[in-house]
C-alpha cells in the first residue's frame, strides 16, 4: 500500500502527453511542524512534553528523518499508578526506554498499516500494528484516539494507553505479568518486596 503524505494512491501511472498522473484519495495539505513542534503545541500532549525534555529527545524529535511517534496522551499517562510514574519519570534510563519505545524507525500513515505488522522501535523492541476494521490496533488493542498527523520528520498517532516496555519495569511489575506471579505472594510473606520493588 502506498501512501502520499498519508493520502493512499488509488491509480498510478496515467500516463499523457506532457508528465504522469497519480490519483489520491484526499487533498494534500502543507506540513510545516516537526514532530517536537506538534508535541510543545498540543495541549494533550503536556505530560510527553515534560518526558521528551526530561529524557533530552527534543533535538532527535525536529532532527530531518522520518519516524512515526506514538504519542501518549495526558489521559494515558494518567491510567498507570502514580508511584510508577514518577519512578520512570525519576529515572533518566527508563524513560529513554520507555519513549524510544513509542517511536518507530520509520513513517507509517494508518492507510498503509496492515493487520499483522510487526514494527521495530527506536528501543529495539518490536510493536504488533495492526488493524479491526477501521480502526488501528496496536499489541491487539484499539488504543490509538487520532491518527495521521503529518510532520515534515514523520507522522504521529495519538494513543491512549502507555505503552511500557519490559526495560523500564521493576522485577515486581515484571513478575505479576507473568507466569511466576504466585511466587511473589511467597517473597510478600517473607518480607522481601522491598528488593522487588
């Protein structure tokens, strides 16, 4: 699939008399922000602003390139524990981890996105984007509340949902994920959560 400006190319190769005709399914409209400028101008986008400055990303976010961001709204940053937050938040690697996991290494527009794909992220971890009909799923799940918009460096999504890779977990978080979730009842009782934690 093939998109211009995420607009998808319907007809290509009309040849004439003096150039080629391709035919899209939408106007083009001019992009002039990089993907930094739609995050310090987008008011649900607050809290990935103060991450993306905190984990110093601004100059790879309006460096040339096309990336795709998938940009966690407030309401998403807003969904996990507090404790959890600010200790990513405190903590300069796994917030790199946690962010280069929200960007993929190249642009992809929802129109050329199919069921299936699998996508490596700046972190090196691997998202399944996919799509339920009409709308774009992401690990399975529709979480993804506006998409396709244009940066002159790539494209964002907006989510709704933090997407958290396994990095920026302690090995507490890790294990109630997991099959080993029993055990830490018995590390509980013997009074060593705190190492866990």
């Amino acid at each position: 699939i093939v998109t211009v400006n995420c607009a998808r190319l319907l007809k290509a190769d009309h040849h004439a008399t003096n150039g080629v005709v391709h035919v899209i399914d939408k106007v083009i409209a001019t992009t002039t922000n990089s993907i930094q400028h739609i995050i310090e101008t987008e008011e649900s986008l607050e809290t990935l602003r103060a991450a993306v400055a905190a984990s110093d990303l601004n100059s790879l976010l309006e460096s040339e390139g096309q990336y795709t961001l998938l940009a966690p709204t407030n309401e998403a940053f807003e969904k996990i524990p507090r404790e959890t937050l600010n200790r990513i938040l405190g903590d300069p690697e796994a917030l790199r981890d946690l962010l280069n996991h929200h960007i993929l290494k190249s642009a992809m527009c929802a129109e050329a996105i199919i069921a299936g794909l699998t996508m490596e992220t700046l972190e090196g971890t691997t998202l399944d984007v996919g799509c339920s009909g009409e709308e774009l799923t992401l690990n399975g799940k529709p979480i993804i509340a506006n998409k396709d918009v244009l940066a002159t460096n790539g494209v964002v999504h907006f989510i709704n949902e933090l997407l958290i890779p396994d990095s920026a977990k302690t090995l507490f978080e890790l294990a109630q994920e997991s099959e080993v979730s029993k055990s830490m009842d018995f590390f509980r009782q013997a009074g060593l959560s705190s190492h866990l934690t």
